[in-house]
C-alpha cells in the first residue's frame, strides 16, 4: 500500500534472503516499474524465485549478487541515477546500515521514502547497555548498530522519520533535501 500511496515506481532493495519483501514490492509496482534487487547469496534469492516467476513480476527486478556498497557506490557515480528511487527498503548487514543510508540519501528522490528493517531488534534496543539479559549471540552482536542507526536517524535534519512497532521494527524515512 505505502509504494501505491508515493507512486513509486524505481525502487531499491538492499539484502534479499529468500525475496518475500521483493515480491510484494514487485506485485505493488506498477507494470513498468523496476526494483534494483542486491544481495550477496544468490542461492536464498532462488529459494523465492519461483514465486516471483509464478506471480509474473520477474521482468520489475534486476538482481545483484554483490557486496551492497560497491552497487550503491557505483549507483552514485553514475549522474542519472542521483535522485531517481522513489523507494528503498533496506534489510541487510545492521552494521553498514549508516553507510547504506548516506548513499541512499543521494539516489531516493526527495519525498521518496527509505525503510530499515528491524529497528526494534526484539526490543533489545530499549534494553540497557549495561544489563545482562539472556538474548542470543547475534542479537548482542548488532544491538549497538541498531541502536546507533536509530540515534542516528532521529538527528538527521536530512529526513523526517517514524519508527513503525510492527514485526521487529520499521523505521521509514522520508527525505526532505
């Protein structure tokens, strides 16, 4: 609904996994739209791929198998992609997160809108810093690079935002300059 609401019809889509967001992107995009699909692991990417195919939304989504700095970074570096993504949606490595965003913020169109995922991260993010709470080992690892997008993207004067309390956590942002 969010894509039909901003029309969007250029999108990003920065880590895969098995495709569920790309194909609801893909089924929410008009006719032409295009996704630019980057994942390194192209395997959990097939995994959803029949699904793509059977949906009849193939043709909307290029998909990189690579490291999603060096796309985003090359999407920068070419003048006609500046500003042209109506939409980004971002679940991927928490740690390049704040990377990720300072790229985006030069190809998402201004009022375009960016979404990361699990900014709640199992509400570890409102857990203090210095409680031992029995959480699992990849929890503990990313807790502070959630936390410091979320710091982050509150003082950006770049973006409004609103952190959305639904799954674990989605934080959109939307760029105003």
């Amino acid at each position: 609904m969010l894509l039909k609401i901003v029309n969007a019809n250029k999108t990003l889509e920065i880590g895969v996994f098995s495709g569920y967001s790309l194909l609801t992107t893909a089924l929410a995009l008009p006719a032409d739209g295009k996704i630019i699909a980057i994942d390194p692991d192209k395997e959990a990417y097939e995994v959803g791929l029949p699904f793509i195919r059977k949906a009849g939304v193939g043709h909307k989504i290029d998909f990189y198998e690579s490291n999603a700095m060096i796309v985003l970074t090359d999407l920068v570096n070419d003048e006609k992609k500046e500003d042209s993504f109506d939409f980004a949606f971002v679940d991927a490595d928490k740690n390049n997160y704040i990377k990720y965003h300072e790229l985006l913020l030069k190809l998402v169109k201004v009022g375009g809108i960016t979404a990361y995922d699990n900014t709640l991260w199992l509400g570890a993010v409102a857990e203090p810093d210095d409680e031992e709470v029995p959480v699992a080992e990849f929890i503990k690892k990313y807790k502070p690079y959630v936390k410091e997008l979320n710091s982050f993207l509150a003082a950006d004067p770049r973006i409004e935002l609103v952190l959305l309390s639904v799954g674990d956590g989605l934080t959109l942002c939307r760029r105003l300059y």
